[in-house]
C-alpha cells in the first residue's frame, strides 16, 4: 500500500538511525514502535504487500508520523516501553486485561502491619507482589499469621501515645496474636525481629526464618521446657509444609525469570516463573490479543520488562523460548538453555504454556460449537424443519450476456464452510442465459449422484433466486422420487425475501436473525465461488480461441501449452527445438507455419 504523498513526504525525511517512531490519526497516538533503522522500518509499512488485515488497517488510519532519536536499540527499547505505558495506543499490544491484582503490604508504622490490598500508594510501606491470584496471597498471610504475633489494630503507636496509656489490649492479646504493644508489653527491637523474618519470607527465602525457629526449638528443649519446643516445632513445621508446596527446581538454581510463549493467528499465550533460592515462588500465565503481525519476539521482549517490574523481579538471569535479542537490563543475562537443570526449568514453563493455548482453543472450540448448534436450532425453528440442518447445500447460476454458463454448489456442514464438498459445473443441456433450465439441470445431477453414490442427503437445500428458480428446484427433486426428502428454499437478493414451495407469499425473517445471516453468508459464498469459476472459464475460452483454430493442432495439445506458458504471446516466443520438445516434430511443425501466416497477415504500424 503505497503513502499518501504527504506521509511519503514524511518518510523521507525520515533519519536513518535508530529511534521509536509514532503513528497518529485524527484522535491522537495509534502505534508506537522502535526501529534500528527509522526510514527503513516505517517504509516498510508502505511497501510490504504480504501485511495481515489488522496491519492493512493500521497503515490506512495514518494521517501523521512522529519521531524521536535515540542513542542505541537498547534506549529505543525503554523510550518505546514508557510510551505504550503512557498512550496505550489501540495497535499495540497491551498488558491490561482489567484485572488488579492483590499485593502484601508491610506498612511504614512503627510495629508494622501486614495487609492485603489491590491499591499501591507510594509511601504507604513496602509492597510485596502482585500475587497472580487471591488464593496463593492468602496462604501466605496465613502462615505468617499463624508464625508471628503481629498486631492488626489501627492505633497510632507513636512513643509518647503509648507512654500516656491511650490504648488498651484487644482480644488478639488474649488470645495469643498478639503481644500488646499498645501497652508497652512488646518491645520495638524483637517486633522488627519477627518483621525482618517476614520480609525474607515474603522474598521466598525461607532460610532464616527455618534457622531462627530450629534455633528457639532447641534452646527450649534444652532447657526443658518442652512445651514452649514443640510450639516452636509446629511453626518450622509449618514452613516445611508451605515450601514443599512450591515447586523445587534445584538448590542450585538461585534467583532466575523464566518466560515461555506459545502463539496462534490471534493470540499469544505466555508462562512466567519466578524462581528464588531453587523454588518457583510464583507463577503467571497471560493471554494477550494480537493487534497485528507481531512475532513472539516481539510480544515477549516487551512483556519481559513489564512483568519483571510489576513484580520487582531482580534477577539476573532470565531464561527465555524464543531469542528476544539484548534487553536494556544491565547485568542481566538472556539465554535459551537446551540442557541440564535450566533446560528442564524451561521445559516446565512451556509445557504450561502449551497447555494453556490448547485449553484456551478448545474453549473457543466449545464456545463455536454451541453457537453452531444455537444457528442450526434457529434454523430448524424458523423453516419448521422436521430435524437439525447440519448438512445445507446452496446453489447459483453464472453467466455473461449468455455465454460460458456455469453453476456452484457451496456445502455448510454445522453451519461452517466445507469446502471439500464445494462443487462447480459446466452447464451442458442448456443453450442461452436460461436461469430456471440451468437450474434444474444442476440440483438433477448433484442429487442423482448423491443417490448413484449412496451419500448422504443435505437437510437443506438453498437456491440463489424467487419463485422460478425454486420451482424448478421441486421439479429435479421430484423426477428423481427425492422430493419430501430433502427441504428446499429460495432467496431472492432484493428484499432478502426467503420462498418455500407451494406458499406464494414470501416468508420474512428478522433482518437480525442468525438464520437469515447464515443465508445471507451462504449466497454470498457461492456467487463469489461461481464468480471465480465462471471468470477462470472465460478466460480459458478466450485464450484457447486463437490456438483452437490451428488446423492440425487438437483441444488437448491447445490445454497443454496454454496451462503450461499461459499465453499465445509466450508460445509464440518459443524456438522450434523448444516446440518439438512440447508437442512432438509434427504439430511444432503446424504451429510454426500457422505463426509465420499470422504475422504476414498483420499489418505493419507506421514507424
């Protein structure tokens, strides 16, 4: 698709360095891109003729190209981040599914307080998370709840509040969660205590938090006081158990991302682990929408930032499928392993990727069956068929000012193309643009073979046309003892009227019904099968006439070079050994002679 002049104007100016360039209609930014190269990446927008429909449309909508210059790729990378961040332009690939996700928050109080919360608020402490979903965020609180006695109340816990005895212990002291710092009763030194074991855990180390609990333990025990053991017992126990819910990978794999994608024409599906201390502490998986032509690269390189920092992710190794090319991560390293532990770690994550697109299709799958059958219920209601039309066959007729007649046959099988049985039809007993002959002639052959062949018969048959057309439909069905067998309708263009037999008054359906549309997606299907045929047969006769005349030269050998070189222009340009090679020594005889008769019989032009 070439510019318009004035965008061309504006390509050409265009530097060739690297850069992001913007697109814009009359509304504001519609894609945003980096390029290594500005004017060779953003013509080739204008001068690709392989582009998807979604990109076809995008280049249509430009009214104006904006840039800016950058010093690397790596910085083209970031700039390009930031702004699909900022103007969330409709062609670009999106992380925003609606959904907020939950967080830990550690608040900044003296005696801090852990709490769940969906809202980030700079200031307001430290956060942990997201988590991918409520349930894996409540376990954690949970444990760390039932491991440490921290306060949940809203007091203001400054020195001089509790000084003055403003506050009164709850029944979370009582009951042993709490230790009642509102009266002074804990102090700030072993409430941190407890609060820097709760930020390792909350960072998936769990080795401190072990250590001090083992410690504790054995002290009491040591000192016989075994009750006060087997309570620091159950705590380590407890975080045995969580741990041992997260997947173990290997002791030896530290701090390491992992993402894996798997796409199909319409989606990408992405897999991301973060593993920490040899554990997969957490898990996502992504279903984002392709707005255009976009390679699994291209999606992820963008996705890895974006998920790195929604989830404060400091690793400095990501493993990855695909190659993403260099990241603007300082001291990070990418890498595709394809053995030893980090390859089975990727291996994992793209077996979950995989299943998560094939979930994902078959639920589509599920969601068009069901539509499907809703279609071919609607059917069978508004026509008062006796059974579901799964099989519906439609019919229409072609030709040009009565020459090259042909007809095609379109097959819905569960109200979707089947394009195998599609069949097209040179008409052969009919002379001259008869609509109604040809008509019958078609629907009798296609039927009397189904019969010969012992097929099975369609539930519906549609014909492209009024009263004539479907008339002679019943006709061909009752010489060949099938009529009451099959249901047979027709659909006139005009009023989108649709005729049953032996009714003279059209039958109107809802212009919204999904019958009428499935009709409506049928005829149209079908003329444009017919169309194509019809053009293909045209052309055939028009290119076969010249070497049909040839005396000596029969159809046969006249299909064979024209299949073969397409016109006479190229034949022509042929040398006699080339021809004898085709056609034999006799008829390249026949054919050069014809050729040097043609061109004596041309006229000359004036030079």
């Amino acid at each position: 698709m070439a510019a318009k002049p004035e965008l061309q104007e504006q390509i050409n100016h265009l530097p060739h360095q690297p850069g992001v360039y913007r697109y814009y209609d009359d509304e504001g930014i519609i894609y945003v891109g980096k390029a290594v190269d500005l004017r060779k990446r953003v013509s080739s927008y204008f001068t690709k003729q392989d582009h998807n429909k979604k990109t076809q449309q995008l280049v249509k909508n430009i009214k104006r190209i904006e840039f800016t210059i950058v010093n690397s790729e790596s910085d083209a990378f970031l700039l390009e981040n930031n702004l699909i961040k900022q103007h969330q332009p409709k062609y670009n690939i999106l992380l925003k599914d609606g959904k907020t996700y939950p967080y830990l928050l550690l608040t900044n109080e003296r005696f801090p307080r852990l709490l769940p919360t969906r809202n980030k608020q700079p200031g307001d402490g430290q956060y942990f998370g997201p988590y991918a979903n409520q349930g894996g965020l409540n376990v954690l609180l949970e444990l760390i709840r039932a491991l440490y006695p921290l306060r949940t109340c809203t007091y203001n816990l400054s020195p001089e509040n509790v000084a003055a005895g403003k506050f009164k212990v709850c029944l979370e002291y009582h009951i042993g969660n709490c230790k009642g710092p509102c009266e002074a009763k804990e102090d700030e030194i072993s409430y941190n205590l407890y609060i820097n074991q709760i930020r390792q855990i909350l960072n998936g180390d769990l080795r401190l938090p072990k250590q001090y609990f083992r410690e504790k333990m054995t002290a009491a025990a040591q000192e016989m006081q075994y009750e006060l053991a087997h309570q620091f017992k159950q705590k380590l126990d407890k975080l045995d158990e969580f741990q041992a819910k997260s997947t173990i990978v290997n002791a030896s794999l530290t701090n390491i991302d992992v993402f894996s994608i798997a796409s199909n024409e319409k989606a990408a599906f992405v897999n991301y682990f973060k593993v920490m201390n040899g554990s997969i502490i957490l898990t996502q998986n992504l279903e984002l929408t392709k707005k255009l032509d976009e390679t699994d690269a291209e999606i992820l390189a963008p996705l890895i930032m974006q998920l790195r920092q929604e989830y404060e992710s400091e690793a400095k190794e990501i493993l990855t499928n695909v190659p993403v090319g260099e990241l603007p991560l300082p001291g990070v390293a990418v890498a595709q392993p394809q053995i030893g532990d980090k390859r089975k770690l990727l291996e994992l994550s793209i077996k979950n990727v995989l299943y998560l697109r094939k979930e994902k299709e078959s639920m589509n799958e599920k969601s068009k069956d069901v539509n499907e059958v809703r279609i071919m219920e609607q059917i069978k209601k508004d026509l008062r068929l006796t059974e579901l039309p799964k099989h519906i066959e439609c019919f229409d007729n072609s030709n040009f000012q009565g020459d090259n007649p042909v007809s095609a046959m379109v097959c819905f099988r569960n109200a979707r193309p089947s394009k195998k049985d599609y069949r097209h039809y040179h008409v052969k007993t009919v002379v001259g643009p008869n609509d109604f002959d040809t008509m019958y002639e078609v629907i009798t052959r296609r039927y009397r073979r189904l019969v010969d062949e012992g097929a099975s018969l369609p539930q519906l048959v549609i014909v492209d046309g009024g009263k004539g057309q479907l008339s002679m439909a019943v006709k061909a069905l009752k010489d060949l003892n099938l009529w009451g067998q099959i249901p047979v309708i027709g659909i006139a263009k005009r009023l989108e009227e649709i005729y049953v037999p032996n009714d003279p008054l059209p039958l109107y359906i809802d212009k919204k019904s999904e019958s009428l549309r499935l009709f409506q997606r049928m005829r149209d299907e079908v003329h444009r099968f017919g169309i194509t045929f019809h053009r293909a047969t045209r052309d055939a006769a028009t290119l076969k006439t010249e070497l049909t005349d040839v005396k000596g030269l029969g159809p046969v050998t006249a299909d064979k070079l024209l299949s073969k070189f397409k016109s006479v222009k190229k034949i022509k340009e042929l040398t006699e050994a080339e021809l004898v090679a085709e056609v034999g020594k006799a008829k390249a005889k026949v054919l050069l002679n014809y050729f040097e008769q043609s061109e004596k019989l041309t006229p000359l032009t004036e030079q």
